[in-house]
C-alpha cells in the first residue's frame, strides 16, 4: 500500500516590503512520504516570495514533468516555473523552454557542491537561482505544524517568520539573477 501525502494548512499574513505587496494567503500543501520538513517549507517560503494571482503549489514530487509552484496566464501560457532543491541543468534547461520565468531555490547541506555543478550550464540560461540559507531553513521547519498561522514580513534578502511555536529569519542570497 502507497504511503500518502501529508496535508498541512497555513494561514500566512504577507508583508512583502520589497515589492509593497501584502495579502493573506490560506495555503493547503500536500507533504510528498519523501519530502522533509526543511524542503516542505522552504517550498512555502519560495511561495510567499513570489506571491501573486494564479500562483500555485503542483503535486511537487508526486509529479515529475512539473514544478513545485507555477503560474499559469489567462491564456493558458506557462509564467512562471519554481523550483524547489538542486534540479539537474537538463530539468531547467528544459524549464526555460516552458516558462517566460524560471527560478530556482536550493536549500540544503549539498547545496554549495551542487551549485559548484551546475553553475557552468546554468550561467548559459535565462534563470534566477537563490539559496536559503541551511540552518536557518532547518530553524524554520522546527516551527512546522499541521496547521498553522504565519507572519511573514520579507525585507531585503531576508523573511521574518512568526508563528504560535516561535519564531525565526532566513536568509538568502541570489546566486544568479534572471
């Protein structure tokens, strides 16, 4: 029998300083059996940094021809293809061809070696990397509960996260602009 999916729910106050946008967004994830918390929020995070309308999570893991958050124009055209870890240059290069924006955010302990990787292949394509930074992703995924409420003021390369179990703030730094 397939193990199934993890549902969490996240009641987010955004304050996005650098772009004057602010919503409150109500988000239903679904936590692939294979995926950790730390990618699981990062996920969340990446969300909350490109908030705007039709932005959504994909099935994520569950589908591998798929970001793990997209927008779709009214046309029916790929906007925007987010990633979530250290995908292979093939799966962006690939990506670039889909989407008029692609972005990719790394997050974890090998993230470094990966960038070392791929860094030549990507510099020859239209994509903005960035990388949390690890330990303060894995601060934030401490704060993980099924449900939860969130407030996330972005300022700067910087997210201050407040929830009921404490609070944090995770860094980033851009390793490639679009």
């Amino acid at each position: 029998m397939a193990l199934k999916p993890t549902i969490f729910k996240f009641k987010i106050s955004l304050s996005d300083l650098n772009r004057n946008y602010y919503d409150a967004l109500n988000l239903t994830g679904a936590q692939h059996p294979s995926e950790t918390p730390e990618r699981m929020m990062a996920r969340v995070l990446a969300f909350c940094i490109n908030a705007q309308e039709h932005l959504l999570f994909t099935p994520g893991l569950s589908a591998v021809d798929e970001p793990d958050i997209w927008v779709h124009s009214l046309d029916g055209q790929l906007a925007l293809w987010i990633d979530v870890g250290e995908p292979a240059a093939d799966r962006i290069k690939k990506a670039t061809r889909l989407a008029q924006t692609v972005k990719v955010y790394s997050f974890n302990s090998k993230s470094n070696a990966w960038w070392d990787q791929v860094s030549q292949a990507f510099n020859k394509l239209n994509v903005a990397v960035y990388q949390f930074e690890w330990e303060k992703i894995q601060a934030l995924s401490v704060l993980l509960l099924r449900t939860m409420d969130l407030s996330i003021t972005l300022s700067g390369d910087s997210a201050y996260i407040a929830a009921e179990t404490g609070e944090c703030e995770v860094d980033w730094r851009v390793l490639q602009d679009g």
